[in-house]
C-alpha cells in the first residue's frame, strides 16, 4: 500500500462527486420555521461572511481565496443562483444554498449548508427539498454534488439517501487555510495543523 506525501501545510482530502441523471420525484419540503431567500448578485462581503460561517468548521475556503474580480463575476452571472436561509427568529442567516446551471443541460449544486448548531434537527432535508426542486428547472438532464472527507462525516450519506449516486472519487491538497490566514486557527478541529498559523502556535484546547 502506498503513501503519497503531503506537505506540513497542506490539507489533503478525498472528494467523492454525485450525480442524478434522471429528474425524481420531488416531495413537498418538510416543515420548517427556515425560509429561502434569494441574493441576485450578493455583495462580497456579505456573501463571504455566510460562506464563512457555513463553511467554515469543514474548511471551505475557495472562494475566500478568489479574488474579488473573479468571484463577482461568478455571483453576477445569471446562471449561478444563491440563496441564504433565513430564521425569522435568528439574527442573520443560517445556511446557505448555491445552484450553477453554466454547464449547458446540467445543475451543480455547488455549496449546500447550515451554520453549526441547525444541523442534525431536519433541517438539511429540508433544504435539499428546495435544492432539488429549484435545480430540476425544465431542460436540465443532470444534478451533482461533490463532498470530501473534510465534509460533516454525515454529508456523503445524505446525498445518497437524496438520491445521488457516486461517479468519481479524486485526491485533493491543498494550502491549509488557517495557515493563510483565510480561517481562524480553532476552524477545522477534526484536521490538525502540521504549521503554526499566523502570529503563532494555536492555542492548547
């Protein structure tokens, strides 16, 4: 069995990619005091905010990687939607749901998520309820997903109880982005760090 090397400050995971090829039929969505709002071309900082606090604990960090040119023209392109959930009884939003229909035919749903605590209570099924009924707009043939092991050790069993199915499994690294400065050191407890953050050693938990 071998081993591939992976640098001190590099994050390496497996990313497992999903699909459904055939439109299914789509329940109505559970009840839920959460609501779907949609965001036509968010501003970056409000957009980057909720990807942090969504993504955060699993590491996402890519688009608070992006340059700001670059994501502002994901986000203004007609083709890529976004939508916060929203708790009329919270302050600020909760989760997060990003369709990209820029692949002719095809729907990737390309960030699904709650902040920490409304996982767990019904809330994901909920929102992939609204995620399947909004991607399967007329003309697509096809819906994905990716997740990794960086991901909710729930999330690759969710998608497949969702209906998708497994095509492609690939390795990824990348630049650990506490050390970047992207993520707070205390983000990402399950995956050490090998390299001190900025300002330092993190501090002993």
């Amino acid at each position: 069995m071998g081993l591939t090397p992976v640098r001190s400050g590099d994050v390496a995971t497996v990313v497992t990619s999903l699909e459904m090829v055939e439109r299914p039929d789509l329940p109505e969505p559970p009840p839920s005091p959460l609501s779907l709002v949609r965001w036509p071309a968010p501003g970056l900082t409000r957009y980057r905010d909720l990807f942090r606090r969504v993504g955060g604990p699993w590491l996402w960090y890519s688009r608070l990687a992006m340059a700001d040119a670059d994501l502002a023209r994901i986000l203004e392109n007609p083709d890529v939607q976004v939508h916060a959930v929203r708790d009329a009884d919270a302050d600020g939003d909760v989760g997060m749901l990003e369709l990209d229909f820029r692949e002719p035919d095809s729907c990737e749903l390309s960030y699904v998520g709650l902040v920490p605590g409304r996982t767990g209570k019904g809330h994901g099924r909920w929102l992939m309820a609204h995620a399947l009924r909004l991607a399967w707009r007329p003309g697509v043939r096809r819906v994905w997903v990716h997740t990794c092991t960086l991901d909710h050790p729930g999330a690759l069993r969710f998608y497949r109880r969702s209906g998708f199915r497994p095509f492609k499994r690939t390795m990824e690294t990348f630049p650990d982005p506490r050390i970047l400065g992207l993520l707070p050191p205390d983000m990402g407890a399950h995956v050490p760090m090998l390299a001190d953050p900025p300002g330092g050693a993190p501090p002993e938990r």
